[in-house]
C-alpha cells in the first residue's frame, strides 16, 4: 500500500481525511469543534483489528495515514510478519523491516496478542544474520509477554536460523506450526506448552522420544501434523486426547515403525508419501476418517505391510485410497483377508490405464454398505495394458458385484476407454438404491457426446438414478 497519495502535503500536516473533515465544518456538517481528525475518537481496539485484516507491509503503511492510525499496528489482534512479501523487489531492507516488526511486536503500551506468524525467508543474509537471530529472539520475548495464543514460525535454512529460548517463554500457545527449512539441530522439548491443542511441524527430524515428551506434557494436544519431516520411530502411546494425524510426505529410515496406542479419541488419519517399515495400531482405537495416499516405494516393501495397515485402520466410515494402495489388492482373493463393512464414503484415485477403472472392483465387492463412491483418475506415467475378454492384467471382470446401499456416484475424468465404460455399466446395473451420478468426462465436443449416448443406453437397476454430465471438476 502506498502512502504518497495518502499524504499530498506533509510539511503542512494536510491529508484527504483532515480535508474532507474540514470542508464538511465548512458546510455545517460538523459539531463545531474545528477541523480535527476524524479517526480521533476511533478506540485503539478498533484501529488494530482494522490493521489486523491488511498484510504486514499494508499495516505499516497505514500508521502513515495520520497521527491516530501511528500505533494502529501495535494494537493489532493478529500480525502477518512476512520478509519475502513485504519486500519483495527490495531485499536489502532489512534493517528498515526488523525495525517496523519491533515497534509492532514491542510497543510502550502492550496489547493482548492472538495470532502471530513470522515468516523470514531472506532475512538471514550473511552480513545480517547475527542481527535477524538477535531479532526474532526479542521478538518472540515480546511475543510471550502480550499473551500470544497462536503461532507459525518460518525459519529458511541458515546456520544462525536456530529456534531461540524465548519461543519457550510462550507459554499461553494453543496452536504451533514451526516450517523450518532442513532443521538439522534435534528440537527442544514442548513441556512448557501445556495449553497446546495443535501442533504443525514441517521438515524437522524427529524421534521416538521426542512424541513420548510431547504427549506427556501437552495433555491437551488433539491435532497432530507431520509434513515432510524425517521419522526414526513414531510412538503415540496414550492415553491422551488425540483426534488427528495426519502424516504428510514424510521420510523414514530403513526399520522405522509407527505404533499408535491407547488413543481412545482419535478418530482421523491421514498417511500420505513414504510408508513407515512396521505398524502397530491398537485394536481399541476408533477411526472414523483414514486417507492412505501413499505412493509406491523405491524399495518392495514386505508383502504383507499394507495388507496388515489395511486391516487395522481400513474398516472406518470414510476411506480413501491411492493408485498404489488400489493396485495392491487388484485380486480379489487379497480383498478377502480385510473387512470393510463399516465404510459409508469410498474415494479412489486411479491411474488412466485400461484396467484402471475395473481395478475398484473387488474393493466395492467387500465395502457392501458403501453410500457415497468418489473415483478420480489421474495421468498414468505406465503403459497401456489391453484388456483380454476375461481378464485385464489380473482383474477379473467381478461380474455379481452389488451395492445395495449405494446412492451417491461421482467420477471426474473417466474416459472412453473400456474398463471406465465398463464400470460405468457395473455401478447402474448393481446398484438397486442409486440417486445420483455426476460424471466429468475426461474428452471434449463430439467425443463427449458419444461417450455420453452410450452411458445413456446402459440399464439402471434404479429407476429413481440421475446421471448427469459435469463439465469441470
């Protein structure tokens, strides 16, 4: 935001408000008590929580705009600290920007402080770099001392880019998110954050010890998130209040495991990238949401891993599953060892191949209280495969396949190819309850409109099933 034409006459003291002001006392508009600031009466409460909507570099701008709004950014609720953004074009301003964030952060008369994110890629320049650690340790001191609950700090990778003691200090957080770039140093223990309901941790290593202190200490902890970090051995054993996990691109050594225990509360898993060597799930944990994205691994993983993950996480009310974790259970006979009678939303990710659509077919076959089905396909790096007349690569036509409870159908980008049209014609035939099925065809104009007459022409075991055409996603 610039201020230039905010201010056309500095020298004088004049801006748009005070003119506008004092051409409606001209007019008698005003309460005759002369041409003062308009924002005069405005609360401090106010000004901050109007600053607090605008990003760091707008704040600032602001407290330019007259004399009232000069501590507007202090009083504000929230601050959006960002470097990269509020100096994009210039990135030697360092100075300047450290100086604005401490007036901000470490006011004369201090505000009650919410949120906080400090995101400081480019502030730990080489010749800057002892000074930006100076700040963000004041920083955070200040922090601490006006009470702030919620917190994200962005560290880039540097040798002075440490996390300070003074983080410690913030002992009123409810919710961390620390994304520091290839931390190398082991993180410190979360103990004094006893009010701590979420926690975000991004591209930090991490062991077993470290979950064993957090959930000792962070009672109230009951958002967990991993994302990109490197595991040795992830141990949740509670008992605590954990509701979600989620595991989001992370690496793991080579006999890593993920052990959950004792979590009576915890209710969604996310597990996406890489997969752990070794699970262990309690059979008392009761998961309603399970999302296994993981994708296929550089290394053939022992052959009864995700069939053992499967069956102590996959019988939950919704459930999704990537192209790797559909291929491996493509045979039906592999389908029967786990029990899915609980699913209520299935979403599948499959491959654009020819047997890709079919590939779902023994999975329908065993989750038989299935309601809602979402299938998405995605561009498949792998060859096209033919399909013989009883068989595609192993899948079998699963001819019998019958969904009772089946009323909802969603699939985005399904072409023309036969397995989609076949499983197409499966899910009208076999599905007696349909309602609805929303197809986004993967093709354009004619090739649309033929594929749309022949979805047409199959027989609906529901009478009451709408099939409609989307055109977007």
């Amino acid at each position: 935001m610039r201020t230039k034409h905010l201010i056309p006459n500095n020298a004088a003291g004049l801006t748009y408000a005070a003119r506008d002001h004092a051409a409606r006392e001209d007019y008698g508009g005003g309460d005759g008590g002369g041409g003062g600031d308009p924002f005069e009466g405005f609360p401090d409460a106010v000004l901050g929580l109007i600053v607090s909507k605008l990003p760091f570099r707008s704040a600032v701008a602001a407290s330019a705009i007259s004399r009232r709004w000069r501590g507007a950014a202090a009083a504000a609720p929230a601050l959006d600290i960002d470097f990269a953004a509020a100096f994009p074009a210039a990135p030697r301003r360092r100075a300047a920007f450290a100086a604005a964030a401490t007036a901000a952060l470490a006011p004369p008369c201090p505000h009650p402080l919410r949120s906080l994110r400090l995101a400081l890629d480019g502030l730990f320049d080489q010749a800057f770099a002892a000074s930006a650690a100076g700040h963000l340790a004041s920083w955070l001191a200040a922090a601490a001392a006006r009470g702030v609950e919620r917190l994200e700090l962005r560290l880039p990778r540097s040798r002075l880019a440490v996390l300070p003691p003074s983080l410690l200090a913030c002992t009123g957080l409810t919710s961390l998110t620390l994304r520091l770039d290839h931390y190398a140093l082991p993180l410190p223990s979360l103990a004094p954050f006893t009010r701590l309901s979420r926690l975000h941790l991004a591209s930090v290593s991490l062991t077993g010890d470290f979950f064993g202190d957090l959930l000792s200490h962070c009672t109230e902890l009951r958002y967990l998130i991993l994302e990109q970090c490197r595991i040795v051995a992830l141990c949740l054993v509670g008992p605590s209040r954990l509701r979600s996990l989620a595991i989001t691109d992370c690496s793991w050594t080579q006999e890593s495991s993920l052990a959950v225990l004792e979590m009576p509360e915890l209710r969604s898993l996310r597990y996406s990238g890489a997969m752990a060597t070794r699970h262990i799930i309690d059979g008392d944990v009761s998961l309603d949401e399970v999302v296994l994205a993981i994708e296929k691994p550089q290394v053939k993983p022992r052959e009864a891993t995700l069939r053992e993950l499967l069956t102590l996480v996959g019988n939950v009310r919704s459930l999704l599953l990537s192209p790797w974790c559909i291929e491996q259970f493509a045979r039906a006979e592999e389908w029967l060892k786990v029990r899915l009678d609980r699913v209520r939303q299935l979403s599948c990710v499959i491959d654009r191949r020819e047997e890709g659509a079919l590939s779902i077919a023994p999975l329908l076959s065993n989750c038989r209280n299935v309601e809602e089905l979402h299938v998405s396909v995605v561009p498949s790096q792998g060859k096209r495969r033919r399909c013989s007349d009883g068989e595609c690569h192993g899948v079998p036509r699963s001819k019998g396949v019958t969904v009772k409870h089946l009323k909802g159908v969603r699939m985005q980008y399904i072409d023309e190819s036969k397995s989609g049209l076949e499983l197409v014609k499966i899910l009208l035939k076999d599905a007696p309850a349909l309602e609805t099925m929303n197809i986004v065809p993967s093709m354009d104009g004619l090739e649309q409109a033929k594929f749309r007459r022949r979805v047409l022409k199959f027989r609906k075991s529901s009478q009451n099933a709408s099939i409609q055409f989307c055109t977007a996603g």
